[in-house]
C-alpha cells in the first residue's frame, strides 16, 4: 500500500451510502459527477455521497480535481503488485473501509484502465459500474473512436453498464448517441462524446443510489 493509501481514513462513520470512484487518468467523468452530488445535494436527497477518489496512477490529473472539490483521494500504484490479483485484493480493501452492512459502497470505474479479477467482480457484483465511449457492444476495448470512424460508422456514442467477468460486457444500464460529422478526427470525436458521458453517468448514477 503507498504511503498515501495509508493516509487514508481507516474508520467513515456515517450511515450514508458511499460512492468510491476509481480513476486512471483526467478525471472528467468523476468531476462531474462529483459537481451534480453537489448541485443536486445528494447527501441532503439521497444519503449519499462520493466518499473517496482511487487512483492506480499518482500523477493522474483527477486526483487533484477531486481534492480541490474536498474529496478524500489515494494513490494505490499497480505496478506495486506482484500480481493482478495481490493489487485488486488490496484495492477492495481500500474501498471496503466504504462499504457498510446497511448502505453498500457503490463502485464507480471512470476511467479506470485496468482490468480487474474475477474476484473482485464478484465481491462488488449488482454495484460496480463503467463508462465506455462506444455504443456497446460495438467497440469493446481500446481506441473505440479511431475504430468508429475508421468503419465508416453514422453515430457513435457512450454506454454505462454493470461490470462482470468479461470486459465491457454486463447489462447496459443507459446510452446515450451521438452523430459523427465529415470533419471529425477521434479526438473531436471524443471529446462530442465525453460531454455526453458528463451528462450521462451522474443520471445513472444517481438512479441507481435508488436501487441499492
Ligand atoms: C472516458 O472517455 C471513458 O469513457 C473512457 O476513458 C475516458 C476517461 O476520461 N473509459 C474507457 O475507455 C474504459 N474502457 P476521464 O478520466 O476524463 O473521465
């Protein structure tokens, strides 16, 4: 564990239901859905709120996003690890210290790159979810855009669903579309499609605090 997941608050006591976020990078995704927490007070509405920001990367940029908006953080670096198993077990301690009998922690990948074990699926299965930046099942995996416009595709756009086992796959909890213009390149592509996903993923998020 680093030094900064050992910062990290052993005991949250609340009953609230606690979101834990893992990124991997920018960290838009998880700022915005930071920001409609706020704006929509979902500790006031829901109980809930985001109560940590993970990240396997310590230069990920939306650590720093996610301190400046209050939020606990921890790095827990990957390559640490001996093994994808010794990493995602650590990992679900981390989130764990979340997690309570009577309100569940909700896990949320936003732009986590990492592809995680069976076990840890398992251990978060009903309240682990994705963002992807395809209309699944189209495009699973990497560079989904350049993939999009390279088959000549009319309409792209992003889905959240549940994650299982498989990567990408686990049912498809919201889409949203968006339409591929002659000019595009897959980073004007993407970026049409990241506004959709900051528009998206709070909404589902907050549907399924709801739910569990
Ligand atoms: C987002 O476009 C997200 O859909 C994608 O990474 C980006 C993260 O951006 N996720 C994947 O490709 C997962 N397979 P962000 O860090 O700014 O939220």
């Amino acid at each position: 564990m680093s030094a900064a997941a050992q910062d990290h608050p052993a005991i949250i006591g609340s009953h609230m239901k606690n979101i834990v976020i893992l990124i991997s990078g920018g960290g838009s995704n998880m700022a915005a859905i930071v920001k409609t927490a706020q704006r929509e007070a979902w500790a006031q509405r829901m109980g809930a709120k985001v109560a940590a920001v993970i990240s396997n990367k310590a230069d990920a940029k939306g650590l720093v996003v996610a301190k400046e908006q209050g939020v606990a953080t921890a790095v827990l670096d990957h390559e640490a690890f001996a093994s994808r198993e010794a990493f995602d077990a650590a990992l679900a301690g981390l989130i764990d210290r979340y997690d309570q009998p009577d309100a569940p922690v909700l896990v949320v990948l936003a732009g986590f790159m990492r592809i995680l074990t069976p076990g840890f699926v398992d251990r978060y299965a009903g309240r682990l979810v994705n963002i992807h930046p395809s209309l699944l099942p189209a495009f699973t995996g990497m560079h989904t855009h350049q993939r999009a416009l390279d088959a000549g595709c009319k309409f792209v756009g992003v889905t959240v669903h549940q994650v299982t086992r498989v990567l990408d796959e686990g049912q498809i909890l919201a889409q949203a579309v968006v339409p591929v213009l002659p000019t595009d390149t897959a980073d004007i592509l993407a970026a049409r499609v990241l506004t959709q996903e900051h528009l998206l993923y709070p909404r589902v998020i907050a549907n399924l605090l709801q739910k569990i």
